[in-house]
C-alpha cells in the first residue's frame, strides 16, 4: 500500500483533466510538489491532504487508500 496516494493522486488528476501545474495552483504547492507526491517521495501534509479532499471531494481516506473511491 505504499504507493496508494501517489498513484490515487495521480488517478484522480487525469480523471479530473487537470495538469500538475492546474492542480498545485489549487492546493497552493508548486508542481514539482504534485509531482513529488504522485511518485511518493514526499509526502502531503495533513492541510494538503484536507484540500485535496476538497478539491476531489472524497474522504482523506479514499484519498489516501485505505477505501475505494
């Protein structure tokens, strides 16, 4: 389950149509940050994940998953 929020973030970005640099100017990080986390050498912060929830409107969990979304 390790990579399970780099390759659901980067799920929900293609199915959302937004690019790196769309989705890091809604989270308020750069793209090389999104690029980061969808490759899972960093990690989000807690606030980011809350965002990215709202931006995608699922649940941390889903998000992160530990459910289906």
């Amino acid at each position: 389950m390790k990579n399970s929020f780099g390759s659901n973030l980067k799920s929900l970005r293609a199915e959302n149509k937004l690019s790196q640099a769309e989705l890091a100017e809604m989270t308020g990080v750069t793209q090389q940050c999104i690029s980061e986390w969808e490759k899972s050498n960093m990690e989000p912060t807690l606030s980011n994940l809350w965002t990215l929830s709202d931006i995608f409107e699922i649940s941390i969990d889903e998000l992160v998953g530990k459910k289906e979304f």
